[in-house]
C-alpha cells in the first residue's frame, strides 16, 4: 500500500473529496480529517479541510430536517455515521431524548436528500451497520439491515463500508451496490501487543477461543496470522423457551486444547450486556487459563461496567480491546483494563483509495504488516 502522500500526489482522482461527519461520528471525523490534511500538505495539493459543515436541527415537535452548508457540486462525498452513538440527544415536547439507531438513520438520509443528487458520487461509511442484528427472518419478523441497504441503494449510495457486520452476507440483498466489511486485525494486534508488552505471541504461550461458532471465522484468522492454537465455545441453549426474543442460554460448553498456562485472547464483534463473554472467561479461568484478553469491534456495555470491574479485579479478564468506531464513555476510556484501537488512520487510506479508484485488496489484508509487526514483538 503507497502512502496517504503519495496517492494524494497523483491527478486521478474521481472527483475533489469532501467528508461530512454526522453529529454522531465528530471526533472519529476529525481524527479522520487530520489524517488527509496531512497527507495533502506534503502533495502538490494541500487543503485546510475536508470536512463539509452539516447539521440535522429539530423542530419542537421532534421533526427535523437536512442541512448542508456549503456546496458539495461534483464532489465524491463520503457520510461518516455512528447509528450506535446514544450520547446525542434532541428536545421534543421539552424533553431530552437520547437518539436511537433509528434516528441516527433518518438523520443520514436526510443528508442525502440535502445532496440532491448534486454529487459526483456518495459513499456511506456507517461502521455499526443500522439494524445489523436483525439481518435474517426466522419467524414472522422484519428485516431491518436487508431492507435499509436496498433503500441506500435507491437514494443513489455507491458504496456502503462497515466494519466487521455481523453476518456480512446481509449484502447479498444489494448485489449490485459496493459494499465493503472492513476487519481491523492489524490495528487490534498492534494495540494488544503495545498495550500488553509481556504478551508472546506463539503456540506455547497464546492460544486463541472463539466465544461461539458464529465468531469463528475471525478467530481462525488470528489463529492462522499468529500461528497459535485454536479452541471455541458453543452456546447450548433451551430451545424451549423464548426470552426477549431469543432462545436463553443454559450453558457455554467448550471444545479444544487445554489452555492451561496459556494466555488466551478472544475476538467477536460486538460486547453487548458483556454476560457471554464473562461466562467464557470464568470458565477458562476454571480450565487454568493464565491472562484472558477479550475483543470487540464494539465495546458497547449496555448494562454498565460494574460486572467487568469485578472480573478484572478477581483476575477472570486481563483487559478488553475495542474500537473508536463507536461511542464509549469516558468512564469507559479511563478503566485500566480497557484498551481503544484507533482505526481512524485506516479510514482514511480507505478514503484516499476510493476516491483515486485504486484496489482496496491490500488494505483488507494487511497479512504482510502483522507479519512485520510480529517480528518486532518476536
């Protein structure tokens, strides 16, 4: 992969770039922005900013509106949005309310609409993709993710990037549309091993779990990069029974190698209550493990902290990793056993590729940097 200085000092790109960061994903936007303006500064063509100002005001009523505050006429625009951030807020009828995913959604085609169809093209960068939990029927049920990509489609989006969906197979429903999952591996592994320099990455010390079978194709991919075994766990459940929604879990059973001695580190896409995985931790602390490492692309705690605060300090997990792409806390930030990977400078060579119209290969496949970066931890 050339330089983010180099590709901005070529003449072949689509059209001029322009980002627009929703209300939601400001501080990811900004970081992003940075990391183009410092490109540019060193190409024949420096910029002061690529970020378009916008806004989605509401009424009293709770209706609102898209606006764009500068021309973006033949420009290729790339939307960055968090649906998942719950820290926005809006009045309706004097009242403060947090915005769901669903608002966070209509805001984004608001913004599409204010293009009106004036740019050169548009590119959706939603890292946690709208309704991606609810990406297949197995009753009478809706199908939120499907049937939000086929309206993306139709509003006149290019391309949709997400990171690490939850079953990316949710793009068959848009054959004809760009659609790219982006899995940060590089960018987690140089936070795991900058953050935990004691870590050995080999067969006798590491060892990788999945949590489940549906994570385990990432799992084998850091299993395979690393060189190291790998186990995994499967949910038995009470089929039953129906609990919000879902058949409840009765117990994690496990299957592979004993991890005793072993640091173990598990990747999956999304911490939601954080029940899961604590379950798993405990019972590879039973199983003699020695530090447990646990990832998710989005580390998001929906029932607070407190029970994550009680297995770091009982020594059940020995720290957690997730992404910037979403919101988190500052009282998450601030625990000594979470650790943020910042994928920002990988958004925006993501950016630049795009918008010069050069193959993304290479940066879906960092395989030749984790092998450098393996060698400096070896």
């Amino acid at each position: 992969m050339k330089s983010g200085e180099d590709i901005f000092g070529r003449e072949d790109h689509v059209a001029p770039l322009s980002i627009i960061a929703m209300q939601s994903s400001k501080d990811l936007g900004d970081k992003i922005n940075a990391h183009l303006v410092g490109w540019a500064k060193q190409s024949k063509h420096p910029q002061e900013t690529y970020l378009v100002r916008s806004e989605c005001p509401r009424f009293s009523s709770g209706d609102a509106k898209g606006i764009i505050h500068s021309s973006i006429r033949g420009d290729d625009v790339f939307i960055l949005v968090d649906v998942g951030n719950y820290s926005c807020t809006y009045k309706m009828f004097g009242r403060e309310n947090a915005m769901s995913p669903d608002d966070h959604y209509q805001d984004l085609k608001r913004i599409i609409q204010a293009i009106s169809g004036k740019a050169h093209r548009i590119n959706v960068i939603m890292p946690i993709l709208y309704g991606g939990r609810q990406h297949r029927r197995n009753y009478r049920e809706s199908l939120d993710c499907a049937f939000a990509l086929q309206e993306l489609r139709d509003m006149g989006v290019s391309n949709v990037l997400t990171f690490d969906a939850h079953d990316p197979r949710v793009q068959n429903a848009v054959p004809l549309m760009g659609f790219d999952n982006i899995i940060p591996s590089y960018q987690v592994l140089k936070a795991l091993f900058n953050n935990v320099p004691d870590i050995i990455p080999d067969q006798k010390h590491l060892m990788i779990v999945s949590p489940d079978e549906g994570a385990m194709s990432r799992n084998m991919y850091y299993a395979s990069v690393l060189g190291v075994d790998l186990g995994m766990f499967y949910k038995r459940r009470d089929y039953s029974r129906i609990v919000n929604g879902r058949n409840p879990i009765v117990a994690h059973e496990y299957l592979g190698n004993s991890v005793e001695g072993k640091d173990v580190f598990i990747a999956d896409d999304i911490i939601s209550s954080g029940e899961s995985m604590l379950d798993i931790a405990y019972e590879l602390k039973k199983r003699k493990a020695r530090n447990i490492y646990a990832y998710a692309t989005y580390a998001i705690f929906t029932n607070g902290l407190a029970s994550f605060d009680k297995a770091y300090a009982e020594g059940a997990i020995a720290g957690v990793l997730g992404t910037n792409l979403t919101y988190s806390t500052e009282a998450l930030k601030n625990r000594e056993w979470f650790y943020e990977v910042d994928v920002s400078k990988y958004i925006a060579y993501y950016i630049v590729a795009l918008n010069h119209d050069m193959s993304v290969s290479v940066i879906i496949d960092p395989h030749k940097k984790i092998e450098n970066l393996l060698k400096r931890f070896r």
